[in-house]
C-alpha cells in the first residue's frame, strides 16, 4: 500500500491519455502503438476496459502494464472515464487529459503539436479529425470532415462556439473535470460535455489545426444509418437538455441558426417539387439541382486534392444517397425526441459489434 501511495507524490505531468475499451481487440494495439509513436509515454496512456468479453484487456496489459489498466462492470463510455478518472487520479496528476476512441490512430507528430497549444488559459482542446481509408461510407466522411474542419470549425472557434469536442480528439484542462457532468445520460456525451463547458463559462475551447488523427467510419450503409440516427438523436437530446435557444449565449445563436438552416434545406426538398408540379414548370427543381451538383463537386474537389486522395472522386454519385439519409435522419430524430419525447436517457451499455475493422497501417496517413 505503501509503495502505491509513493507512485503519485511527484508533481504534475504535462498530459494524460485515456482510452475508453469495450471489445476493441480488432483495433487497440493499433491504436496504442500510434500513440506511442505520436509522443505519449506508456506511463502516461491509460485503459478503462469496461467489461470486454475478448482480448481487450490482454492487449492492454501487454502494451501498457497492468498498473495502467482498468476493469470495470458494464457502464457505458463515459462512466467508465470517470471511473479511470479517479482510478488512476487522473486530476491530481496531471494538468490536462486526451480522451479518445479505442478506433483511430493518430499522425506521427500529433502529440508533439498539441502540446505546443496546451496554454492553461483554455478549458479545452480540440484537434483535426479525418476518415481512415474505406469504402465509399468513408470517402463521404472524408469530404465532411474536411468541409467541417477547414471552413466551420475555425469560424467556430473566433467565435467561441464550437459545439462538440469530438471524441477522438477532446482534451480538458484537469480542473475543470469535477465540474463536468459525465453521468448526464445523453446518446453524445461528447457534445453534453462540450455545452457544459459552455454553459458553465468554464473556458474557451482550442482548435489545434494540425494536431491529426484518423478515425474509423461504417463499414456499411446500415451501420451508417445506425449511427448518424444515434448522432441526431444525441444532439437533440443535449439541446434540450441545456435549452438551446432559451439564453442569451453566442452558443444559442450559432445553434439555433444551423437547425433554421437544416429547416430551410429540407423544407426547399418539399416545397419545390410541389411547386414545380403546381405550375408546370420542372425548371423550379432542375436549376437549383444543377447548381448544387456544381458546388458539392467543387467541394469534393478541394478535398480530394487537400487530402490528397484521388479515390474520393469516384464515389461521388454515391454522396447523395447519404445526404438523404442525413436529412431523413434528421427529421426521425427531431420528431422522436422533441415531439415524442422518446430516448430520454442513454443506455448505459454500448457496442461496437459490426462498428470494427482492423487497421491496416500501410497508406492510413499520407
């Protein structure tokens, strides 16, 4: 016992990473080793199995120790952090902790950069999320993650109203953490916590360009549609949840207007064809179709070329069946949730059966 308490007077560390584990033996040690070989010490990545049934926890031990592993009964992702949390005394070793997914990798030089941006006068980071190379489900990604990551998130962040710390990249300033709410029961506990952060004006939230890491994406167009229904779901569950439009917040604002935006899209894919049959006149739908298709290929595009991933282009047809699905999706989830009143809380199990495959190094970064 003795020996146990010794382990933790010394002082502070710069950075702790915490990985949340639930049947990830496809992928973990993947995701370790990119760690490690992104700058993160094994003494400073911790593992909160949270109740595998395969090797989850054998590959943790073998590549972390089994001082930096924990076992947990089933609580779902974000019980299971706070248990690490105070487990491993996470807030009085450290100044700031990563979270992520069990999932992704992270770029050679993606500790290394955000710890440059770590200044303890933000509450949290954030950093550059895109899409491991798949199928056409993550070519689509590709080209969202790059609109929303090099457009909307930096006028996000001069604003102060980035509205998600995403799981594979979130990082909290240590003191801030017993004032968060990890237990609040929503379907994105990613997003809960960023509005808390918001809400409670805990402190402005980083965006670090160039700190990147690469996530996994459905394998599937049903995994997809499971997934993006759940996504929607969460998001309107937090914004009931802080009363999104109801306080005089920058948050309320920008939220607010891109639900009005989502509203006017949806409503201009009713309304138009119903016009131009109205009147006889199929231009009413053809024009603005025609104009779409030149911008959203235009997009493509740029991010085909940023990216540099050619293969992008290819799946582009395909694009705009998962746009309908997102819309569609969308409209589910706002009348299940603020209508119905339906999934008022989160399940505290969660699964990633048919969510995994394994991580193929060779071409993932470029």
């Amino acid at each position: 016992m003795a020996m146990k308490h010794t382990r933790y007077q010394f002082a502070k560390r710069p950075l702790a990473l915490v990985i949340a584990a639930h049947n990830e033996e496809m992928v973990l040690a993947a995701t370790i080793s990119s760690a490690i070989n992104a700058g993160m010490h094994p003494g400073d990545i911790y593992v909160v199995n949270d109740s595998s049934t395969d090797r989850t926890q054998a590959i943790a031990e073998k590549h972390l120790g089994a001082r930096n592993v924990l076992a947990v009964h089933r609580s779902g992702k974000a019980k299971a952090i706070l248990q690490a949390i105070g487990h491993f005394q996470i807030i009085k070793r450290y100044y700031w902790m990563h979270i992520a997914d069990a999932d992704g990798v992270f770029a050679p030089d993606y500790f290394q950069v955000l710890r440059r941006h770590l200044n303890l006068k933000y509450a949290a980071a954030t950093g550059h999320i895109q899409s491991l190379k798949g199928g056409w489900i993550s070519k689509y990604r590709l080209y969202e993650y790059t609109v929303g990551l090099e457009i909307m998130r930096p006028i996000q962040a001069f604003f102060g109203v980035i509205p998600v710390i995403p799981g594979p990249t979130s990082v909290y300033r240590t003191d801030i953490l017993p004032k968060l709410d990890f237990t609040a029961g929503t379907l994105t506990e990613d997003m809960d916590i960023t509005f808390q952060i918001h809400r409670q004006k805990l402190g402005k939230i980083k965006f670090v360009h160039d700190a990147r890491t690469y996530t996994q994406d459905p394998r599937d167009f049903g995994d997809y549609y499971k997934q993006i229904l759940r996504w929607y779901r969460g998001n309107f569950q937090v914004m009931l949840r802080h009363k999104i439009g109801l306080r005089a917040q920058r948050l309320d604002a920008y939220v607010s207007y891109v639900m009005l935006e989502q509203a006017l899209l949806i409503s201009q894919l009713l309304l138009l064809p119903l016009a131009a049959w109205w009147l006889g006149n199929y231009n009413l739908i053809a024009i603005p179709f025609l104009f779409d298709v030149v911008f959203f290929f235009a997009f493509t595009v740029w991010a085909a070329v940023l990216n540099r991933r050619p293969d992008v282009l290819g799946a582009f047809p395909l694009f705009y069946a998962l746009r309908m699905v997102n819309l569609y999706a969308f409209v589910k989830a706002w009348f299940e949730i603020v209508v119905l009143r339906k999934f008022q809380s989160a399940p505290s199990a969660w699964s990633v059966a048919g969510r995994r495959y394994r991580i193929v190094a060779d071409g993932i970064i470029n």
